[in-house]
C-alpha cells in the first residue's frame, strides 16, 4: 500500500484539507463581563450609587454598590472558573498516528494528517481522524462515543470514527473527515459551548429587585423635581428622602441568595457531591424528571456469572474446568474476569491459545497431557468458550438447551457456551484448520450454558425507589440494545414497567408504549420526539445526538430534568439539562460540563441532595 506522497500530502495541506485545528475558547471574557456586569439592574443601582455620592452619603452609596459588585465577582469566578474546564476540554489524547507516505510507514503528529492518508490501527491506538477500512480488520471499542459496552468488529469498506479505539486486529483506513469535521471535533466544539442555566429563583429575583428599582426611580423623578422647586436637591429633606428610597431596593439580595447557595453546597458535598455550578444546588430541589445513562452509573463497570448450568456433567466438575479456563488466559477480558471472579482457580499454561474475537465470537485453549497428574490429565482437551449460535451447531446443542440459551438472550443477558472436545494422548490441537486458520475443534461437547449479566450498583434500587418516592419520574438512556437495557431496568427495579423481575432479571417483553429504540426516534421531528418521550420510559441504542434531544424534549414539556452521566457519550445531554450530574469515574469531559459531581460514584446521594 502506498498512500499519499509527502507531494500531495503538502498540497492537500494548502487547499486546507490537512487535520491541524485550534478549537476556539468556549467563552470569551469580555462577554463574561459584559453578562455579569453590563445589565440593566447594576446600571440603575450604580446610578443610584452615583447620585448618593453627589448627595454626600457615602455610606448609603456604598451599602448600594458594594453587594452588587460582590455578586459580580462570585458570577464572574464561577463563570471563569467554568471556561478554565471547557477550554481543556479533549475528547482525544494527541499521540502519533502511523500514516503511510509513499509506501513506507512513519509515525507523525495528528495534525500533519490530510484528507486521503492510509492511516494504520492496531491495537492500543486510538483513530484520530474518520475514516473507511480499505485493508485488514478490526475491533473497535466506542465506548467513548456511543456509551455501547462491547467492542464492535469493522472490515473493508465500514467506517471508522475518531476517537473510538482499536482492542483487536488492525487494518489500513483512508482518512475521509479531517479537521473540525471529524466526529470527534465536532463534538467537542459543541461540548466546549459555554452556558449559563439560571434557576427559577435567580430569574424571581432578578425581576423582583428589577421591579423595585425602576418603581424607585419612578418615585424619585417627581421627588426630586419636587425638592429641586422646593429647597434644593441638596436640602436635608431630599437628602433624607433619598435615604429612604434607596433603603427600599433590596440589592443585597442577590448576595443572599449566593451565600445561601454556597451555604448549602457545603452541606450537600458532606452528603458525598461536588458541586460545580453555585446554583446547582437549587436545580437539585427543583427536578422532576431524572435521566439516567446505564453503563457506569446504574452499574458499574463490570459483569458478573450470574448463572451457570451445567449439561452433562456434575456442576463441580463444569465449575472446576471453567475456573481453569478463566485463570489459564494470556489476556483476561471482562468475560474471563467476570468468571474468574466468580469461580477462581489455579493457571494452567496452555498448550495453544485462540484470543476472542468479536468477528469469531469464540475463544479456545488446549491443554495437554501431563504425566502423573491424573485430575489434569483427565481435562486434557480443547475448551471452546463463545457464542451460542457458533458453538452450538459445532457442538449438536440440544434443541431443550437452545431453546433455554434463546430464554436467556431475551432477557437481555449475554449468554456464552462452555465447551470441551476430549484429547487423545497424542500431540494437542492448536485450534487451527490445515490453512492455519483459527477453527473449532471437532467432537466438542457442551459443558455448561454461562449467563452473564452487567453488574448493578449496590445502591441503586433503594435510589430509584426513594427518587420515586419523591415523586420524581425517571428515564433510563443507553447506546445499548433495547432489550438489554429493558432487562436491566427490571432488575434494578425501574417503576413503570410492567412485568418486574426478581433478581434474575426475568420479566415480559418490553412494551413499545414504555421502551423504544433510538433508530427509531432519530427521523422524529421535535413535537413527535415530545409525545414519543413523554410516554416512554426505556430508551436503547441511542447516540449522543439523540440523547441530547431527548432531554430537550422532556424539556419543552415543561418537566425540570437532571441528566446522570459518566462517558463523553453523555457530555451533550448533560449541557442540555437544566441540572448536569457526573459520576466522578467518569471522564474527564463528562465531569468537566457536569454542574455536580457525585464523589466515590456515590448514586445514593441523589435523595438526599
């Protein structure tokens, strides 16, 4: 493969299609001045401060102008404060990317990418611009982009977007969006938008104290007119006139209400939150609709074997093979994890090994025979662990057990079978075909049907019952399949669903009156997107785009809404809340938006706040 010569590459670079971007500043200074200083109210207090310095009250003026310019300075640190974060905000680390220049590969600086570069992925890299797959194949964690917890596989001729990350294999992928049209850019440039998401009350007392300074003047115009045909605007009877006008605007206030704020900010971040937005604190009291993203906030990061059912052999002897499958893998992922976790045992180096791969939906090892230990040469053999519908038909799976796999697979759990082909003594099978091909075995048998399921949160029923309790509806949105998300709805006891499960997580079919897929909201226009929402309670395979709508739609049905997120999947709909909430193991764009961060990942701290 040749790619592009550093010729066209530079040529490329001056019709401005190369990658370099400097992403502007969320907010400018100026403008932060300007909103916090600039308004109508402070002009007519400062005017008023003015007119007491030239009657000579000095205290009185001062008393005047010395809350709000204290206000001014709370409003301007937080705004401040708040642009520091966005305009750190990356949603890609800058490494090198290996680009294909005239043939050769060489490792340069992202920004020296143009429009038409070969850019090569392998695992451990992160793309950093879009692309398409012209060679090779590979597996992509999106995670970081579409919230979705399993890799997904790419080859030839499927796109690539930057900021997902290469977890298996490796291909070639001509650069198709550089620059600010890259995903990646093009959500950060909205996550870096500034916004100031004022509260009911701060709107109340803006127009309260609005209201009584311009009645002020109005008193004072005629007063004054009054004194100056009568005595003199410097006679003490206009002085003392002016004293009392004054002392009615209550322009300290404003002050109060931050103190107050600040006051109860102290006190929610002993329950266990960070607050971020001074005013947050009054968005939290104010929420009657909560949305909730499923990955890392509802459950950890993590799966677990929920249930393991044994075919043809005894459960200790399934369990102890399975153990020593799990401890004897070269690179554990979640799955491995999750079962060693739960049954743990003791490594055995493999004699071969197959890695799983989402395209091959299996892995294997083989074990060999060793002399003098007869538990181990017993389990001489390749073990297969994958995904039903490639393992079973290898295996002639019972039609009894495939129809208790299709049960499982409803509930939205991941269902993966065990399987074992016996050993002669002879050499081992290293688990590939006679063109070194990855295969599986022949003569596999069926050991055990593995169920697992995303790991809940400790806390999370008891939240979402108190938050229910507190008549707060909820919504739960995800990037994963509806069904999944559905299930796990009913595990952790979601109100509204009909069909609620017991612990493991059984329950009917979700309704498309309370679970609906983002595909298929996505063509909606905003007034159908709002009746959709306003009876539906599950979403599934939502992108960041629609999430964002969604909550802008709950919005313009008049509900104050408050949006949990962790991944940069949830940035955009944590802006568009009236209340952003982080976990704080989330990333670091996700926190950087949120006005308030729950420490430790702490969801139980939401009722209290």
């Amino acid at each position: 493969m040749l790619g592009l010569t550093d010729e066209e590459a530079e040529e490329r670079r001056r019709r401005g299609q190369g990658n370099a971007l400097r992403l502007p500043p969320s907010v400018s200074l100026w403008r932060i001045l300007r909103r916090n200083a600039l308004t109508v109210l402070n002009g007519v207090l400062f005017g008023i401060s003015l007119v007491l310095v030239a009657l000579g009250l000095l205290l009185d003026a001062a008393f005047t102008a010395l809350p709000i310019l204290l206000n001014v300075a709370v409003g301007m640190g937080q705004e401040v404060s708040a642009k520091r974060k966005l305009d750190r905000l990356a949603l890609i680390a800058r490494p090198t990317a290996t680009v294909v220049r005239g043939g050769t590969e060489r490792s340069v600086d992202p920004a020296e990418l143009v429009l038409g570069d070969v850019v090569l992925l392998r695992r451990g890299d992160q793309a950093v611009v879009d692309g398409v797959i012209v060679e090779g194949r590979l597996e992509l964690d999106e995670a970081l982009l579409s919230g979705e917890s399993e890799p997904v596989a790419r080859g030839a001729g499927e796109p690539v977007l930057s900021g997902s990350v290469c977890v298996a294999g490796g291909a070639a992928v001509e650069t198709t969006r550089v620059g600010a049209a890259t995903f990646s850019n093009r959500l950060a440039l909205r996550a870096r938008a500034f916004r100031d998401e004022r509260t009911p009350l701060q709107h109340d007392i803006d127009r309260a104290i609005a209201a009584v300074a311009v009645l002020t003047v109005a008193v004072a115009i005629p007063a004054g007119l009054e004194f100056h045909h009568h005595g003199g605007l410097l006679s003490p009877a206009a002085v003392q006139a002016a004293a009392v006008l004054v002392a009615i605007v209550p322009q300290g206030l404003a002050i109060m209400i931050t103190v107050t704020y600040a006051a109860a900010a102290v006190a929610i971040s002993r329950a266990g939150a960070i607050v971020q937005r001074i005013n947050a604190v009054e968005s939290m009291s104010r929420v009657d609709t909560l949305c909730l993203d499923k990955t890392g906030t509802l459950t950890t990061q993590r799966i677990v074997l929920d249930e393991l059912i044994p075919i043809g052999v005894s459960r200790p002897e399934a369990e102890r093979q399975l153990a020593r499958l799990a401890a004897s893998v070269s690179a554990p992922d979640r799955t491995t994890r999750a079962i060693a976790a739960a049954l743990p045992g003791h490594p055995t180096p493999p004699a071969a090994e197959v890695p799983f791969s989402s395209a091959r939906r299996w892995s294997g090892l083989t074990f060999e025979h060793q002399a003098g230990l007869e538990t181990v040469d017993a389990e001489a053999g390749d073990y297969v662990l994958g995904a039903p519908e490639i393992v079973g038909p290898a295996a002639q799976l019972e039609e009894r057990w495939s129809r208790t796999v299709a049960e499982r697979a409803e509930e939205g759990a991941r269902v993966l079978l065990f399987a074992r082909a016996p050993s002669s003594a002879g050499p081992a099978s290293d688990l590939r075909d006679d063109d070194a091909e990855h295969r599986l075995p022949d003569g596999l048998q069926v050991r055990a049907i593995l169920v697992l399921r995303e790991e809940l949160r400790p806390d999370a029923r008891a939240t979402l019952d108190a938050l229910a309790a507190a008549g707060v509806e909820l919504r739960l949105i995800s990037g994963d399949d509806v069904a999944t998300v559905t299930a796990l709805a009913r595990r952790a006891g979601l109100p509204g669903l009909a069909g609620a499960a017991g612990p493991s997580g059984r329950g009917a079919p979700p309704s498309p009156l309370v679970a609906a897929s983002g595909r298929d909201l996505e063509p909606l226009d905003d007034a159908a997107l709002a009746g959709r929402v306003a009876r539906t309670i599950v979403f599934g395979r939502v992108d960041p785009e629609t999430k964002a709508r969604l909550v802008q739609a709950l919005r313009s049905l008049g509900h104050y809404v408050a949006m949990v997120g962790d991944g940069v999947n949830d940035v955009l709909s944590l802006k568009r809340a009236n209340l952003g909430i982080a976990m704080q193991s989330g990333s670091a764009a996700t926190r950087a938006v949120a006005d308030l961060v729950l420490a430790d990942d702490c969801f139980a701290v939401l009722p209290l706040a």
